[in-house]
C-alpha cells in the first residue's frame, strides 16, 4: 500500500522491478519523468472517482420533482416548526 507523507508532499511506493521498469521505459518514450509519466495517468483516475462519488445522477422525472419541490415547498410540518423554534432559541443564548 502506498504511503504519503504529508509534509513533504513526497509519495513512495513498492513496485516490482519489472513493472518499473515498463514504466521508465514508457515515461522515456513519451520524453517524461517518471513522476510526470505517472501523474499524467493518476490524477484523471483520481478525478473521475472523485466525482463519481461526489456526484448523484437523477432521472429526468426526479430531477423534474427536486426542481418542482424547490419552486413550491411542501407547508412545514410540526416537527419542522419545533426544529426552528428550538434553532432561535439556541442562537438566542
């Protein structure tokens, strides 16, 4: 498993020497180092899981519902209006 050090912003990993080598003799072959050959495949890799799991993808019909509930907002219940009585009352302190 690959450890980071925070303060250096330095990474190391345990590679075999084969793949590592495949990796230098790629990252040459495209005039790079190393580090550039490896980030230029990883961050896009990071990026598009960063937003997959940020991003929630809705049917047009749920989209059409959020939009249609947040152009007209169900009455507040009770529960909500003793949520906001008791919010006034905590910032009033």
């Amino acid at each position: 498993m690959p450890r980071a050090v925070a303060d250096s912003g330095r990474v190391e990993i345990r590679i075999d020497p084969e793949a590592k080598a495949k990796l230098a003799r790629a990252a040459a072959l495209e005039h790079l180092d190393l580090t550039a050959f490896i980030l230029r495949a990883a961050l896009p890799a990071a990026q598009m899981v960063i937003e997959r799991a940020e991003r929630i993808a809705l049917t047009e019909r749920d989209s059409l519902k959020v939009l249609d509930l947040l152009e007209n907002p169900p009455a507040a219940n009770d529960r909500l209006r003793r949520a906001g009585a008791d919010l006034t009352k905590a910032r009033a302190r």
